[in-house]
C-alpha cells in the first residue's frame, strides 16, 4: 500500500520529534484523528509522563493525554524506519551572538537519514529561515542515496501554535503546507487535511518558512511601534491605552497592538532574527526590523528605570527597596518563560541593588544570572511589606482587587487594572 491510501485509511503510522508546546498537541491532534502516533523526545520525564497519561503542559489536562488511546512515547530513535510519516517539532533558538542555532534540526535530521526508506515522508514545522528545507536538510536526506519525490517525500509546514489559545487550536487554525516537489506538496496536504481544517499550498517550501518568519517580523514591528508612541504618551501625560482603544474604533486599516515590558516566547523575539541573519547572505539590511527589535529589546530595561522613577517620587532609592512581580512567563496563564522579558526586568533590579520577589502560580523558579529565586505564595503581608508591587504578566488567576488594596504602589505594565477607578496606587506603563 503506497503513502496515499495510508494516509487516507488512517493506517499510516506517524512520529513526532519534539513533545513540547507545538509537538504534543499537534501529537493529540493526530491522535484523536485515528492515526497511530508516538513521540520522540530526550527529556524523559516528558516521555515518562506522556506513558502514564499525565500532562505537563498546565493548558492540556491529564484526560486529554489519557483519551488519546493511540498516542505513546519513547526517548530514542528505535525503530524510526517503521513510522510512515515523520515530522520534526524540535526547537530553533539563537545563539548568544543572536544567530541561527539549528543544531537541533540537524541532529534530527543526522539520525533519520541511516533509517530513511522508501515511501516515507520527513515533515519540518519547526520555524526557520528561508531557504532551511532544501538547503540543510535536503542535502542530508540525500546521502541515503534515496530521491525525493519518488523514493521518499519532504515538506515545509510552519507551525502556528499560539500555547493557551482556546479558540484558535491546530484543527482550526489555517495550516501553510509546502513541499521540495510538487508531489511531496500533494501527500503533506493530503495529509494535514485528516485533521485540519483549513490546508493551503504554497509553490515553495523558502515562500512558506518565509510566511511564518513575516508573520512574526509584522508582529514584532508593530509591537515595537506601540511601544515607542507609550513611551511618548507617558511624557506628554496621555493614556496610551486609551489612544489605542479611540484608534481601534475605526472599521478599517488598523489593527490594534498593545504595549508591554517586552516580547517573549519561541517565535517573535527569534523569527525576525532569523530573517535579519538571512538578508545578510543577499548583502540586503532590514533596518525596520532591526530597530524593532532594539526598541522591544529595550523595554524590560525602560520598565526598571520607570520602578526607579516610582520609587524616588514615593521617596525611595531603588537600592534597599523592596519589589514584587507578579507573573514571569512570558504570555498570560502558561509557564513557558522562554525569551521572557521578565528575566531581564529581574536581572536590571538586582543589579540595581534592591530586593526581588516574584510570584507566578504557574512558575516555581527562575534562574537569573545564577541567582535561583523561588515563587513567593501571595499574602497580605507580602504585598504590604513590599514598595512596589509590579504587574508583568496579567494572570487571570490574580485578584487585582485585593492585590490593589493590599500593595504600597503597583506599577502596571500591562493594563490589567483598566476596569478600576482612578486610584492613586496605580501607576501604567
């Protein structure tokens, strides 16, 4: 039975390197679709507790886990050859000089190719630079000595997990697919419309890896732009919160973005650099972009000085002060820290010589420059005894009420307090 009627009778087997946040409820998906999956992954305690039905993931409940009858796990290569398709969720970060690390996606890439057979398809969703798919992995694939399009298949479909989203999840979500021929496009489609929506083809794989860069870059310039015009409304005594909401009146030609101490996460602090490292190779330079990212770059340590400010109005130094931040992940009611601008608000405190305490209930510790600090349970004794109380990620578990009451000042970077009255305490980004 050849990779078409597999797919299309749901006997085709299928494996998922990567069980974080977009390869496990992309495995789910899969699953709950009829096909058999089992994840691959290093960390064994995600395999262990995949096996036992458990979740480590706060927004996807053990009852998930436990329903996808057809859904296993394992922390190795054994038997790859036996998955008929085989699709590479592993991560894309930076390195320290903030270029492309994609040793994860080459490792992967490096075990398959002794494994590869006929009648197998290799799909790629961890985002990346144009180019990436035929490029890199390509080349590699190739030393098995197999031909892709006839002898196996390779795809490009960009992921677009949004981590927490009830309403836009991987089955509604329109699905980019892409693949090196014609034919390897076709069955990824075929594919992906098992349990998805919405598929749309593209004529490249470098046209799709570029849509998933640009859906990010746009994100990341029009954060930055919000950011920076804040910036001004707080010197020219303006809402800025209010500015954006009078301008998202308009039924046409804008679309709103919100202020904040920061971008965080997998994709837009890294996509554009990805894009940026790129252009280099074509001598071009995205100056929009790169001043983008210093503006968003910037904004944790603009957040510190605007604690300094608060604090020397009220009469104190920051050094010996006291201060509390509540929520450190990078987005609401997740604890994915990665790329957290919380990090770096933390790290300009503890430099400043003051005391750092944090509490996030989906966050038991973070490590700033070596510096472990463990969740502080809120109290009224802890927001008492604290100077500022200073509102990074607005969990919805937080009772802004009583929090309010509570804290000496609370700075909010976030507008979490827009439904209260005009209260003295409260001081906004």
């Amino acid at each position: 039975m050849n990779l078409s009627s597999k797919i299309k009778s749901k006997e085709a087997a299928v494996a998922v390197i990567g069980m974080g946040y977009v390869g496990l409820p992309l495995m789910l998906q899969i699953a709950k679709c009829g096909f058999q999956v089992k994840g691959i992954d290093t960390d064994k305690t995600k395999v262990w507790m995949i096996n036992k039905g458990k979740s480590y993931i706060e927004y996807i409940e053990d009852e998930e886990i436990k329903a996808a009858k057809l859904l296993e796990a394992q922390d190795n290569y054994t038997n790859i050859e036996d998955f008929d398709i085989i699709i590479i969720c592993v991560p894309t970060p930076v390195t320290k000089n903030k270029d492309p690390d994609l040793s994860c996606i080459i490792s992967a890439v490096n075990q398959l190719k002794s494994h590869l057979r006929n009648g197998q398809m290799i799909i790629l969703e961890s985002s990346t630079f144009p180019g990436t798919t035929e490029e890199i992995v390509l080349p590699i694939l190739s030393e098995s000595g197999l031909k892709v399009g006839e002898d196996y298949y390779l795809a490009f479909s960009p992921e677009r997990v949004d981590p927490g989203n009830k309403e836009y999840t991987i089955e509604n979500t329109p699905k980019i697919v892409s693949g090196v021929t014609q034919n390897c496009c076709e069955i990824a489609c075929s594919f992906y419309s098992q349990f998805i929506d919405y598929v749309y083809k593209t004529s490249s794989t470098r046209v799709a890896e570029m849509a998933k860069l640009f859906e990010n870059t746009f994100r990341n310039v029009n954060i930055a732009l919000v950011n920076q015009l804040s910036l001004l409304c707080n010197k020219m005594g303006i809402d800025s919160w209010e500015v954006i909401e009078a301008a998202a009146t308009k039924p046409f030609g804008f679309m709103p973005f919100y202020p904040g101490p920061g971008i965080g996460g997998h994709c837009i602090p890294v996509d554009p650099l990805y894009l940026i490292w790129k252009a280099k190779e074509y001598d071009f330079s995205l100056s929009l972009v790169e001043t983008a990212n210093q503006i968003n770059n910037e904004m944790p340590w603009i957040v510190v000085g605007r604690v300094q400010q608060i604090l020397n109005t009220a009469g104190k130094a920051l050094k010996n002060s006291k201060v509390l931040l509540l929520g450190v992940s990078y987005k609401k009611d997740i604890s994915d820290c990665r790329e957290s601008p919380a990090l770096k608000v933390i790290k300009g405190l503890l430099d400043g010589g003051c005391t750092v305490l944090f509490n996030d209930p989906y966050v038991r510790e973070v490590n700033v420059d070596n510096q472990v600090l463990f969740s502080q349970e809120l109290s009224t004794d802890l927001l008492s005894k604290c100077d500022c109380t200073v509102i990074l990620t607005p969990h919805k578990v937080y009772d802004l009420n009583w929090i309010i009451e509570h804290s000496n000042l609370v700075f909010d970077t976030r507008n979490s307090t827009e439904n209260f009255t005009k209260n003295s305490k409260i001081i906004k980004l």
